[in-house]
C-alpha cells in the first residue's frame, strides 16, 4: 500500500515573499489514493492582519485566530502527518510555496518537490482547454459542493480526494480498500487495518439453480459455433 497525504491551505494573501501568510491548513490521509479518514487541521495565528478581501474568499477574520497557535507551534506535528510521503494539492506550487516561506521562518528545510503531486496539473492534462479549477472539476464529476460558501481548507481536501480518485481511477482498483497490516501509518495516526478479503463460493444449491437458468437461454453466445 501506498501511502501519500493530500492538503490544503488558507492564507492572508497571494504572496507569501511579501508578507502573506498561513492562516489554515488541512490534511488528509490517503493509502492507494484513496483516503483513510485520518486527518489533520489546524487554523494558524499569522501574526498580522487578515485582510478584508481575504476573508471575503474563505470567510476567515482576525477575530476567528486569536488565541490560535502561530505556525511554529503546530510545524512538528504537521511534518510528522506529512511523513516522507507523497504530496497532493490543486495548484501544489502555491501551497507549497506557503508552507516553505513558514518552514524558512523557523529555520526548517523546503518541502522536497519531488514529493508533490498537483491536481491541477493532473487536469489540465485530462481536460485540455476546459475550466479545472476545484469547483469546476466537482460539477464536471458530479460531486456535491452545497456546503462550500467559503474555501474552507478541510472542505476542500474532502472535495479534492473525490477528485482525485476520478482523476487516479481510484474507484476501479479492484475494490481493494483494506490497508495491509505490515504497513505502519505515520507517527501516531492509526486506521482500521482488521480487514481481509473474503472469498464467496455458491452453495450446491446455488450452483444448482443457476446451471438451469443458463439452460433456459436462448442460443447463448458461448455455445455457438465459432
């Protein structure tokens, strides 16, 4: 199994070379793609303003952060949710920008590139020329965005997962949801790994019946001649 973390954030602004900052973040798990359930989400003192504007897009104000922790207080436990694995986020060089002007802060390394899997890339090249923006991939794969007034960054991980599930193929890998027990989560996150697969066998009975259905077929194509 496969292990990989999908995230999102809030920030006060665009740019975070010029003074702009995390103010949100959510991350879920993922094993092949598909989430766990288990997840991490914490809302950030940026240790300035929130501007109008900003909250206007994800409906955060100063008064939502006061007496939030600042980034560094929450940068341990978020780089041991993210582990050594893989990355995902929609429009990921903007996230992962962010998340490396805090880590500089602290004196913290970037966020290795080689671990992040864009959507947003992942889109442009299923869809070409189209609108792939979070909203426009939930309508375009039917997925319910009734609940998302604001951009909420854990609203928009569980959006985003549905998303990339139809963007992996996620709902066509054999159905195998179960995660292997000899793969250990990431520091002390833990999810169900008691499942095992079950094999069904008709009984005599079953076999039975359904061997006379089959004969009451007319010229079924396995019996034609070739």
């Amino acid at each position: 199994m496969i292990r990989a973390v999908l995230f999102d954030t809030e920030t006060t602004g665009l740019d975070p070379l010029h003074g702009d900052r995390v103010i949100e973040i959510a991350a879920i798990e993922l094993f092949n793609d598909l989430p766990t359930g288990v997840k991490f989400h914490r809302l950030i003192d940026p240790e300035r303003d929130v501007p109008s504007e900003a909250s206007r897009i994800h409906g955060l104000t100063n008064g939502d952060l006061v007496g939030k922790p600042r980034f560094a207080m929450i940068a341990d436990e978020l780089l041991a949710f993210f582990g050594d694995d893989p990355l995902v986020a929609h429009n990921a060089p903007f996230d992962f920008g962010f998340l490396d002007a805090e880590l500089g802060r602290i004196n913290r390394p970037k966020l290795d590139r080689s671990r992040m899997i864009d959507t947003l890339a992942l889109a442009k090249t299923r869809f070409p020329g189209l609108p792939n923006s979070l909203d426009a991939l939930c309508r375009r794969f039917n997925i319910d965005l009734s609940e998302r007034t604001t951009h909420n960054a854990l609203l928009d991980c569980q959006l985003l997962a549905e998303v990339y599930i139809e963007l992996t193929g996620g709902r066509q890998r054999g159905l195998g949801l179960a995660v292997e027990p000899s793969r250990a989560p990431a520091s002390n996150y833990v999810h169900d790994a008691n499942r095992t697969p079950v094999l069904v066998v008709p009984t005599p009975a079953e076999a039975e019946a359904h061997a006379a259905f089959v004969e009451r077929l007319t010229d079924p194509l396995w019996k034609q001649a070739p």
